[in-house]
C-alpha cells in the first residue's frame, strides 16, 4: 500500500486528474471527502480547493505538483516526456488549462449547467450565450493540437489527463458536445481515452444537488 490519500469530491476535474494520474501510475490511493470552504480545507490547503495530497508527512495542493510528485516519486510509466520538446508541449497545456481552460470551459459555461443560476433554476441563456464563442475557439484550439498525434504531447502525459476530464463534462453539455462532434482529432483521441482503466475507474457520480 502507498498510503497516498487524495481529498476532494470526485465530480472535480482537478480531483479526477490527480487520481488519473494514480491510476496511470500504479500508485493505490484512497479518495477522502472533505467539504469544500470548510476548516478542515483550509487547514490543509491555504486557497480552500481541491485536491490536496497526503503522503505520510507530505502534504501538497496543486493538481500540477500533486502529479509531479506522484510521477517522480513512484515507480510506473513516465507521466511527463523526457525530452525538453514534447516535455515543453506537455507543460504548456498543463498550463493552458490552469489559466484559461477551466475557467471558461468549466466555470464560465459548465456550471451555468451545472449549478443554474437563472430563472426558475433553469441555466441562465445570456451567460451562456457569452461564453459560447470562446467555449467553441479553445475546443478548435485542441483539436488543432491533435492533429496527427496520438496524445497532446507525443506519449499520454499528465497534459491528457488535465484536460480529459474536462472534456467529459464538455460532451455531455449542447454547445460544447456539437464543437466536438465536429471535431474529428478530439473524437479519435477521446475514444482512445474512454477506454483506458485510468478513465473508467474514475468515472465522477452525478453533480451534488446545489
Ligand atoms: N489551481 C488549482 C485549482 C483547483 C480548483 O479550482 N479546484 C476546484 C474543483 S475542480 C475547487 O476546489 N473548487 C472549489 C472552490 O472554488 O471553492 C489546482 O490546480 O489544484
């Protein structure tokens, strides 16, 4: 046994990279609730988000240290290229989805599904009309990145499981689940990920009521 511990909800993108990641790697982990805002997250984590990592005396936040640790300190195949190009690749779009994506994938349009805000609780139309361009633009943007590769950055990378379980959420919404059926490179590469054990064994449970 590992004894790595993860906490955070399962619906998380954030969370389920970081358990992908254990999944890929090898490393047996236990996923631990813990409610979002509450002291017991503050206390492991200073911004109050999910995941945190323990490792005996290791705690850690951030998705992106959390895989590096589980990467570099277990054996199992590599999650990051070894070579300064595609390794270069891989961290780029680790660090498009922390500064861009998941803001305007997951919390500018998904959660206008997820978590209406709108009249009679129904998704409020104008947001998503909003978003809608930029949600379609950067779906384009890693479909091009797809082009004639098997996976963002070569070899499967933590890059791929950043973003895979944010285009989950994305086909199961109108807007987004169109820009991908059109999107042939997103089509092949995300078939290729729905069969993989890391991706099925981290399958998230329905959205929590709000
Ligand atoms: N930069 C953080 C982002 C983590 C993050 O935003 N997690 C979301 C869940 S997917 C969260 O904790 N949301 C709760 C909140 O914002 O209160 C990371 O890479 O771990």
């Amino acid at each position: 046994m590992s004894d790595v511990t993860l906490y955070g909800p399962p619906q998380s993108t954030y969370v389920r990279t970081a358990r992908m990641a254990c999944e890929e790697k090898g490393v047996p982990y236990t996923l631990e609730a813990i409610e979002l805002k509450s002291d017991a997250l503050k206390a492991i984590h200073p911004f109050s988000k999910v995941p945190v990592l323990r490792h005996g005396e290791v705690i850690l936040y951030e998705t992106q240290a959390i895989c590096s640790y589980i990467d570099n300190n277990f054996d199992g195949p590599a999650l990051m290229p070894q070579h300064a190009g595609p390794r270069g690749v891989a961290e780029q779009w680790i660090s498009n989805v922390n500064c861009y994506m998941y803001e305007t994938l997951i919390r500018s349009y998904m959660f206008q599904y997820v978590f209406p805000r709108g009249d009679d609780g129904q998704p409020d139309r104008a947001a998503i009309e909003a978003a809608v361009p930029e949600v379609q633009r950067q779906i384009g943007l890693i479909d091009s990145a797809l082009e004639g590769r098997e996976w963002l950055a070569g070899d499967l990378s933590c890059a791929d499981l950043f973003l895979a379980p944010i285009m989950f959420y994305l086909g199961n919404a109108p807007e987004s689940a169109a820009a991908m059926e059109s999107s042939t490179n997103i089509q092949r590469v995300g078939a290729a990920m729905h069969g993989r054990a890391s991706f099925i064994n981290t399958m998230p449970p329905p959205p929590p009521e709000s």
